[in-house]
C-alpha cells in the first residue's frame, strides 16, 4: 500500500487511488478512507487471482512473491533470499 497513488476527481470531488505496480488494482470512492479500504480489498483479491491462475506477481519494495508447488520441506531457501513463499498443494 505504500505504492499506492491517490487523487481527487474534479468531476465528483471522489478519491481515486491505484497501485501503478499491480495492473487493475484501483479504487474509486467518496472519501479517501473509503478509498484506502477497497483500495487494499482489491489488492488482495488481485494477489489471490493472480496465485490461483498462477500468474506472477511483481516484486514491491523489494518482496518478491513466487508461487511454489509441493513440499516446502524440499525447498532450498538459500536460493530464495529475499523471496517470499507461497505454498499452495
């Protein structure tokens, strides 16, 4: 969330904020709190998409999130330094 970038419409005077990293993640509402919140409601269904179809996920702030399929008691997380794991069966 610390990437994302928000602006008020002239048109309606709504907050609209998007995370430029993730494409499609962007919010429209009437108040910047309320924006906050669907804002970070579509980032995670966003990131949960993207693990379902397995799609990549860019790296944010140095997190770098990879999909991994099987056994984590196999994995050598030495090669996974500043990786983030997902395990998924």
């Amino acid at each position: 969330m610390k990437q994302a970038k928000y602006e008020i419409l002239s048109d309606d005077q709504s907050f609209y904020g998007e995370i430029p990293a993730c494409r499609g993640v962007y919010a429209n509402a009437k108040s910047l709190e309320k924006c906050r919140k669907e804002l970070e409601e579509t980032l995670e269904e966003w990131i949960l998409f993207r693990i379902h179809k397995n799609l990549s996920i860019p790296v944010i702030d140095g997190i770098d999130l990879k999909i991994c399929k099987g056994n984590p008691d196999r994995v050598d997380l030495s090669f996974f330094p500043t990786t983030e794991l997902l395990w998924t069966n």
